[in-house]
C-alpha cells in the first residue's frame, strides 16, 4: 500500500527537522494544558464565588433594598407580623470608615441572629472567649454582656 503524497512529503520534512517538530508538538501541548488549567482556575475562583456569595446571602428567595434613605424601621414588623411572613429576616449592610486604619472603608453587616437559622448556619458552634459553645450559649453571652459583638469568619479550607 502506497501512502498517499502528502503524507511522504510530512514524513520527510519531520525526519529533516525534528527538533523543530519535536519542539512544535511540545508548544501545541503546552498551549492545550494552559488553556486547560485557565479554564479550570475560572470555574474554580467562580464556584468560590458563589460559595461565598451563598454564606452571606444564605437560602434567600427574596430581597428588599431600600433607597438611599434607607427603609421605615416598621418595615420589618410590618412584615413578619402583620403580613404573617415568618420566615423573614433583615440584613443591613453599609460601609463605615476605620479611623484607626488610616479612613479605610469597612463593610458592616448586620443581622438578627433570632430570626436567621431558618437562613444560615452562623450560630451551628460559636467560640465565646477561647471556649466552643452551642449557639443558645452565643446568643446568651451576646446579650447578657456588656459591650460584645457577634462575629463571623468563614471557615478555611483545611477545616
């Protein structure tokens, strides 16, 4: 069987050159693997993304943002009392500057951690200087201390 013209002609230009063949074949392969891993380093930094976008946002269905001016402090009773919703609870979110570091800005998030568990998983274990504790013994010290916050730090990934 006679290999067809154009295959000779390839197979004698590679036996003239094959270090730049050889080098060809490895710059094709590189490109393949470099678009590969560009393409799995987007999906990955896009499903971080949306894993953290999900632990702030949590199991929302719906979302009301106010004006600048911001929403009547009765908006919330209003809605999860006379309307019957339950399965509400308020987020406020503003940016403070942090004189301490130079006016840098700092996001606030603010939350009702009664009404979020249907939500988030925030208060599932909560470390209350230096110990673990439950989420109701969270809960009891935030209010029952005197100037305290509640925080939340993601988990890393090694957790």
């Amino acid at each position: 069987m006679r290999f067809p013209i154009i295959l000779r002609l390839a197979g004698r230009y590679v036996r003239r050159r094959l270090l730049q063949s050889a080098l060809f074949v490895i710059g094709v392969a590189l490109g393949v693997a470099v678009v590969i891993a560009i393409d799995l380093a987007n999906n990955s930094a896009s499903r971080a993304f949306g894993l953290s976008t999900e632990s702030i946002t949590g199991r929302a269905t719906h979302q009301i943002i106010g004006s600048p001016s911001g929403l009547p402090s009765d908006f919330y009773y209003q809605l999860r009392v006379d309307l019957g919703l339950r399965n509400s609870a308020p987020v406020v979110e503003d940016y403070a500057q942090v004189i301490d570091l130079g006016d840098r800005p700092l996001r606030i998030l603010g939350i009702d951690p009664f009404a979020e568990p249907p939500f988030r998983s925030y208060l599932t274990e909560v470390r209350v200087q230096d110990e673990t504790r439950t989420a109701f013994d969270g809960l009891s010290a935030f209010i029952a201390q005197p100037n305290s916050c509640l925080l939340y730090t993601s988990p890393s990934p090694r957790d």
